[in-house]
C-alpha cells in the first residue's frame, strides 16, 4: 500500500495535476442535474468560502467527524462555529449536517507510534486519511455521487497528499472522490473576508492534543 501511495504522489507531482481545474471541468461538463455531495468539513473558516463556492453547482450533506479535535471543549466549539456559519450564511434550508460525537478514541488508535512526528508529517497524513475513509464508507452506503473535504483550502495542507490520499480510498470503498484545492482561485483570502463578515471564530491551532502543545510552547 506504501509503495502504491508514492506512486501516485509521484505522478501527480510529476504529471503537475491541476486538482481545481479538474473540478471545474466537472462542474462545466455536469449540466442541469446538481450532483450530490458529502463534504467533510474541518472547522468554520475553512468551511466558509468552500460553502459559497459548492453551493452553487452541488446538494451538499456537511459531515462533522473530526475526533482529533482536542480538547472536547474546542471540538463543541468548532462544532457550533460551523453550525453557527451555515445560519449567518442563509445555508439551513440547503445543506444539511450530520454531526458525528467527539470519538477521539478513534483519532488516538490512528495516531500510535507517531506522537513525536514533527508537524505535517506522517501522524497529520493519517489523521487527513481517518477522516477521509470515515467521509468515503458513509458516502458510499447512502449513495451520494460525490465526497470532498474543506481540508485543501488551507496553505498549510498538503493538496496532492490529501487527493492522493482519497483517491487511493475511493478505489477501496467504491465511492467517488471529488477533486479539489480549494486554496485557488483565491479561495483563502475569500475565506478570511466571510470569517471577518461574519465573525467566525478563527481557531489557532490545527486542533490535535500534539498541535496545541506546539502552538503553547510557542506562546
């Protein structure tokens, strides 16, 4: 499975796959029909601007599974942040949200062995794959056409790695993979102008237990 997961970074790397143009090909070729799609989402600003965006051409179903968020009371408010965006932004009566209870225990079984992996290394790959895989089993039982994650709008994550991640799960689970790097097209800088319109709790940690010790020995 390693050996197959670098070859396909090392395609996309070398072939320069342009994953938000790939998506905007599917949206130009899909027509009348608004393909369904379950969105993973990481947290309210990531959210915000990959909300305005998939609204347009997508039903979206949102999942909130993210049992790296650490402490449970950051994950409530992550949680209630997100809850709080869809309502600002006028999203109630078109997107619905499955809410998943905060399983940690599911994010520390992942993450054994890797605690003292320096940030974005291979604990962070398997907490992007955790989530992921959770995205794609649910996905595939309720037949939607499509799942995608909030997770490529950030700079500080890894595009290739996170569609290369999801890709290699789709093959598995049968679901389809929506491309995406959300980051284009300005799609950052967006996301900082709606959390500021909408004044959106903007966290200060990525949110693992390993992340918030990192920002509060920075401090």
């Amino acid at each position: 499975m390693l050996a197959f997961f670098r070859f396909l970074c090392y395609d996309a790397i070398m072939n320069r796959r342009q994953y938000q143009r790939e998506l905007d090909r599917i949206i130009e070729k899909q027509g009348e029909r608004r393909p369904s799609v379950l969105l993973h989402v990481c947290c309210g600003p990531c959210s915000s601007a990959v909300l305005e965006y998939l609204t347009q051409y997508f039903e979206l179903t949102l999942l909130w599974y993210n049992p790296n968020i650490y402490p449970e009371a950051e994950f409530e408010k992550r949680r209630e942040t997100l809850q709080k965006l869809v309502r600002d932004m006028g999203l109630e009566n078109r997107v619905s949200i499955l809410l998943e209870p905060w399983r940690s225990e599911d994010y520390a079984a992942r993450v054994i062995g890797l605690e003292n992996e320096p940030e974005g290394g291979r604990r962070c790959t398997e907490c992007f794959r955790l989530r992921l895989e959770e995205t794609a089993k649910l996905a595939a039982e309720r037949g939607f056409d499509y799942f995608c994650t909030t997770l490529t709008l950030s700079r500080h994550k890894d595009a290739v790695r996170i569609n290369t991640l999801a890709e290699e799960i789709a093959a598995k689970t049968g679901a389809r993979w929506l491309p995406s790097d959300f980051k284009k097209h300005d799609g950052e800088n967006r996301s900082i102008e709606l959390c500021e319109q909408y004044h959106v709790y903007r966290q200060l940690y990525c949110g693992c237990e390993y992340s918030l010790r990192r920002r509060e020995a920075q401090v």
